[in-house]
C-alpha cells in the first residue's frame, strides 16, 4: 500500500470515527434531556399512540419512541393496535419523553406493568414489546433518537421476529408502514392530477363542459388501473 493510499484510508478512519462519535453523543444529549412524566393510559388509537391522563390531570396524546406499526387500514393494523391495548389500557405509565412532533403529540418511550406479574413495576418497555411481538417495525429512520442500548435491542427483537415469522411478518411481503403512507399519498396526488384538482379543493362540475368531464372520467379510469386495488 503506498503513501497516498495510506492517507486516504486514515482520513476515512476518522471521518466514520467522528461520525460514530456525534451520533453516540446526540443520542445521550436525548436521554439526558429526556422529559420523566406518569400517568394512566385511557386509550389506543393504534399500534404505537395512546392517550395517557397525566397525573396533572391533562391529557396527552403519546406517539411510542422507536416504531411505527401497521395503519388501520394496513394487515394487521387492528390486531398491532389490540396488542398494545392489551398491554396498556387502564395501567398506569412512565414516559420518558424527549420531543414534540408536528402533531403536537409527545415523542416517548413507554413503561407500564407485565400482565400477569402483579409484583412487578413499570418494568415492561412497550414499544420493545410491540416489535417482538411482531405488530411493529423497529424506527430505524429515527434509530438515532435512541440509545446505542435501545437500538441493538430493537434491532436484535425485530430481526427475531422476521426470521420466526411474528406477527406481520407471516406476510410473505409485508410492507413497512412509511412505504405504505407514502403510496397512499402518490395515489392521491395522481389522482388530483388527473381531475385537474388541486389538493383539498372541490370540483365545480357547473364549469366543465361535458367533453371535458368525459376526458377527466377517463383519465381517472386509466390511473386506477395503474394504481390498482387498495390494501385491506
């Protein structure tokens, strides 16, 4: 290996060093900063929100740090969020929260008590739960907003779960939940672009002339074609 060569392979040592370094210090500069708040869970809208009545009295509506389970209106969709009820409602809470999403709902990592283990605390990290369990993907898009601890947990459940077919993973092609919203939301545009139609706006068919409401049928048989049934 010559000099040159040498050089360059260093400077790649350091660059991932440095790299590895910031990530490892962003995650603990979260946990440190990390919000502590309890309360009692009085709902599931999904396999990963809940409504949580804080002991202030106040409720918040909490999305689970770390994964991103099945829509309503994906497979398994229900049964992700009936798991999660079945470990949360009506228990009491801890919240580790470190952030406010663009909903205004709170970013945590949930505990609440084991079933069946009535001398056990708030020992049972829900979302951990949920990937192992098979009804939730492990975050990875927002892997370093966790712990190095927490990830190779994550990690390590959800891969357990794939190779023993849990859950959504008994679907031969499964597919992972941001994929999904974000062909519902191509579907729509290409829909809206085909009626002429901008976003959220309504239609005045008294300003189309029938050739044109023809053509536009049309065009939005032809899209449908393309984009094909919607999952169940």
């Amino acid at each position: 290996m010559d000099r040159k060569t040498q050089d360059r392979s260093v400077e790649v040592m350091r660059v991932g060093l440095a790299a590895s370094v910031a990530i490892a210090l962003l995650a603990a500069s979260l946990v440190a900063s990390a919000e502590t708040l309890s309360g009692r869970v009085v709902g599931v809208s999904d396999g990963d929100t809940i409504t949580v009545l804080l002991t202030d009295h106040q409720q918040a509506k909490v999305r689970i740090n770390g994964i991103d389970a099945p829509e309503h209106k994906q497979a398994f969709g229900e049964r992700s969020r009936q798991s999660l009820s079945g470990m949360v409602f009506e228990k009491d809470a801890r919240l580790e929260c470190h952030k406010t999403d663009r909903h205004g709902w709170k970013v945590c990592k949930v505990w609440v008590q084991p079933s069946g283990c009535a001398s056990c605390g708030l020992t049972l990290d829900v979302g951990l739960a949920q990937v192992t369990a098979g009804m939730a993907w492990w975050f990875r898009e927002y892997a370093k907003e966790q712990s190095a601890e927490d990830r190779g947990r994550y990690e390590s459940a959800e891969e357990e779960a794939r190779l023993r077919r849990w859950g959504l993973w008994s679907d031969p092609q499964p597919v992972a939940p941001w994929d999904w919203r974000r062909e519902k939301r191509d579907s729509r545009q290409i829909v809206s672009s085909a009626l002429e139609i901008p976003l959220g706006q309504h239609a005045e068919p008294a300003k189309k002339s029938p050739i044109a409401t023809e053509v536009a049928i049309s065009r939005v048989s032809l899209v449908s074609m393309r984009i094909g049934p919607e999952s169940q």
